[in-house]
C-alpha cells in the first residue's frame, strides 16, 4: 500500500500553468452561470447542467468557427 503513495510520477506541464488553471476556473464559473442561468429550481438538473458547462461551451467554440 505504500507504493501507492510515494510513486515517482511526474504530472503532465500543463498543471504547473496559471493559464491552465486560470481557463479551468472560468470554464467552472461558466457551467455555474450557466445553471443559474437557466433559472432551475430542481437541484439535480442544476448540477448536470453546470457539470456539462465545459460540453456547452466547446460546442459553442464550434458552432462560431463555422
């Protein structure tokens, strides 16, 4: 079991950029915007909205490039 914590595995570059995390957290504030957004009052449905923020927004992406 210990093995399993002290691996010597190096994270991928892109989790030691601030620009990687600083467009994570604006795709989350997104997917909360956009359940707030919506104005649902059922729990359930805001939350797989605002966990399907970041499908929306890239299918958005697409839609412009057209």
């Amino acid at each position: 079991m210990d093995e399993i914590f002290h691996r010597s595995v190096k994270l991928p570059a892109r989790y030691y950029s601030v620009l990687f995390w600083f467009i994570r957290f604006f795709v989350a504030c997104a997917g909360g915007a956009l359940a707030v957004g919506y104005n649902i009052e059922n729990l359930i449905a805001a939350a797989q909205i605002g966990a399907s923020g970041p499908v929306i927004i890239k299918s958005l992406a697409r839609v412009r490039e057209h």
